[in-house]
C-alpha cells in the first residue's frame, strides 16, 4: 500500500486529486486557452453572431416582415377555429353526461 500512497501524493502534487480529475484552476486556465485557440466554444460564439446577423438581415424589408405577418395571422386564425371547434364538441360531451345523469 505504500507505493499507491506515494503515487496520489505525486498526482496530486502535479495536480491531480483521486479519479483523475484536475484542479479546478488548471481546468479553467485550459479552457481559456482552449476559446484563445479557436476551440469548440469560440466557434459556437460566431456560429450565433452570423446567425443572429443573418436573421436581421433577412427580415430588414418591411414588405416581408408584413407578408410573414399575415401569414402568421392565418395560421393563428386557423389554430382559433380548430379550438373552437374542440371546446363545442367538449361542452356538448359534458351535456350529455349531464343529462344521462340526470
């Protein structure tokens, strides 16, 4: 058992603490570096700026941003109906009920 002892007091003097795991110091000076380099994070970031730009380009036009509207409008107004729709044959199921209970 001695030598497993001296080889966790040596990971955990190069910073290293049981399981393998690092320090939380050096995982944060890695992953700085990391986001320096261009890393996974870095191209996320512009991955969404150019997303976001791209966005706000394309809905610069008043004239599209109207058409979308309307378009939306019309779903809405679809959606509406097909609520109404369900809240009748909901009330009506109730009455039923109600009735044969009665």
């Amino acid at each position: 058992m001695g030598d497993n002892e001296e080889k966790i007091e040596s990971k955990a003097e190069e910073g290293y603490v049981s399981g393998g795991e690092e320090k939380g110091a050096e995982k944060k000076d890695k992953k700085k570096k990391k986001n320096k380099e261009g890393g996974a994070d870095g191209e996320k970031k512009k991955s969404k700026e150019e997303k976001k730009q791209q966005i706000k380009d394309k809905y610069n036009d008043v004239d599209k941003l109207k058409a979308k509207l309307e378009k939306m409008e019309a779903k809405i107004a679809t959606l509406v109906e097909k609520k109404d729709e369900i809240v009748r044959l909901i009330k009506e199921a109730e009455d039923n009920n109600n009735n044969s209970n009665a």
